[in-house]
C-alpha cells in the first residue's frame, strides 16, 4: 500500500509518496530541521492544514560543526618578528613599497617577503595570518580559500599553495612583484 504526503507550508512543499515507513522517514527528516513541530497525520483523512502543530523548535545542545571558514582556527605566530629587528626589511616598509590593491596581491608580498625577506624556506598559512594581523589588515573571511584562489587561474596564479605548509610565490608572482617594485622607483 501506498502512502502519500504532501505539506505546503506556504508554497515550500514537501510530497513524498512510497511505503509508509519511506514517507515517515522523510516526514521525520523534514520534521527535525524546521522551526515548526509537526504530527505525521493519522490515516483518518486528516487534512494538510491539521497537520501543522506550531510548536518552537527544542534547542539543541552546542553542537557547533567546525568552521569551515579557514581562518577561525589559525593563530598568529608570536615567534615571527616582523619589524625588522632581525636584520631583515621591516615589513611594513616592503608592504608600503609595493602597495597591495587586494588580497591576492597581499598573499603574494606577504609569501615574497617572508621567503626573500625573512629567509623562511617553508612559509604557511600561519605565516601569512600573522603578517595580515601585524599590519592590522582586516583578515580575510576564509584564509584558505584566499591562498589557494591566488594560486589558482582566479588569483591569476601567483602562489604555488598546494598543501598550505610550503607556500611559495610562482613565476607569474615574481613577473607581478618586478612591475611592482619597478613602478614605485
């Protein structure tokens, strides 16, 4: 026998038509992520309209998924000096030279500086937050996502960021720094 429901909820719909223990399960999934508590309706000709119980949503324990946003979980690295005291180039003096427009071009200063500057054979994601974070830059959204679109076709392809623990600026990268830097003299 088949069983069939249809719920409305102002044009969002659901139907689902199959054996009962199908349609319930369909009706429970549905049923646990909507703010409104409903009853499956009985098999007596309940209309849809009986069907909804306003009822508030009972709150669930904190559950919070990891972010997925790349940047809640990274921390700055208090063990990387960038004002220069260890001989290097301050990095604000190289950031002001070549004066970055977007963070793509903001990631690539930043792996440039502390590869060429700084002498960091293996710069990664942690790295770049830092330098983000001493320069009081507003902080990308999703830092991964940043990195790996400035490595990518969309970033024009300045960064070689595969694994994010061995960032390293790429040939198109030095092209773009070199205008750069040759601009501002």
């Amino acid at each position: 026998m088949n069983t069939k429901l249809h719920i409305n909820l102002k044009q969002g719909i659901v139907e689902a038509e199959g054996t009962e223990s199908f349609v319930r399960e369909v009706f429970e999934r549905f049923n646990d992520n909507i703010g409104v508590q409903l009853r499956f309706p009985a098999g007596d000709g309940q209309s849809e309209h009986d069907v909804a119980e306003k009822k508030p949503k009972p709150k669930k324990a904190n559950n919070r998924k990891p972010s997925r946003s790349g940047s809640d979980d990274l921390k700055v690295d208090k063990h990387l000096d960038l004002s220069g005291a260890g001989g290097a180039t301050p990095l604000k003096d190289y950031y002001e030279k070549i004066d970055p427009k977007s963070n793509f071009d903001r990631n690539v200063v930043f792996v440039s500086y502390l590869k060429d500057q700084m002498a960091i054979e293996e710069v990664t994601i942690e790295h770049v937050w830092t330098c983000y974070a001493f320069l009081n830059l507003k902080l990308p959204g999703n830092m991964k996502q940043s990195l790996y679109d400035t490595s990518s076709h969309k970033g024009g392809s300045r960064l070689i960021a595969e694994s994010l623990q061995a960032i390293d600026v790429s040939v198109p990268g030095r092209n773009w720094l070199r205008e750069q830097q040759l601009g501002t003299d």
